[in-house]
C-alpha cells in the first residue's frame, strides 16, 4: 500500500505562483511513475503534470503552456509541482497520483483558489 498526502494548496491572486507538494508513504520503493491531476466540480479529473521514476518529466496538460514544473524528490518521497503565472481557470482540486505495483494510488487532494 501507498499513502499519500498533498500539501501546499490555497488562495493566491492571479499572476501569482504557489508550491504543491506530495509525500508518499508506506511502500514507496514499489512506486514506479507520479502524476498531479486536478479536478472541478462537475469535470472529469484532468492531467496537469506527470513524472517518471527516474525524474524526467514526461506529460503536461495542455493547459499548462509552460507555467507549471514538476520535480521529485526519491530520497524524500515527495513530488512538488511549482505553479507559475497562476489563472483563475487554474482554480480546482490538485490532486497527487502515484503508480505501484500496476495500481493507481491517489490523495485526497489539496484545494487552489485563483482570484483577485
């Protein structure tokens, strides 16, 4: 089993940046790719970014136009995103999603609210 846990969501002003970050826990050495989604109420869950176990970042959506960034950290068991340029359409429910052991392990989400 995986757990993980998102950190880092909240209120900014668009043009703004802000930091999510997302610690894996339980059987990490099983977790394979990582990947933040995010979700609106009524939507379907849509990829923002996604990672490789090695670190190389492999998908964006195609929204994100070069504003976002993602890292991972294997030592510490996190993958952070870094949100640039922030835009009210950004406002949703970012959510961490870890692969282990051909499973599909997610958060319960962090919640980014964009508007002046």
């Amino acid at each position: 089993q995986v757990q993980l846990a998102e950190s880092g969501g909240g209120w900014v002003q668009p043009g703004e940046p802000l930091k999510l970050s997302c610690l894996a826990s339980g059987k990490t050495w099983t977790i394979g790719g990582m990947a933040w989604y995010r979700q609106t109420p009524g939507q379907e869950r849509e990829l923002v970014a996604r990672i490789t176990r090695g670190g190389v970042p492999r998908e964006f959506g195609d929204f994100v136009k070069g504003r976002f960034t993602i890292r991972r950290d294997n030592t510490n068991n996190t993958v952070d995103l870094q949100m640039n340029s922030l835009r009210p359409e950004d406002t949703a429910v970012y959510i961490c999603c870890a692969q282990a052991s051909d499973l599909d392990y997610w958060g319960q989400g962090t919640q980014v609210t964009v508007s002046a």
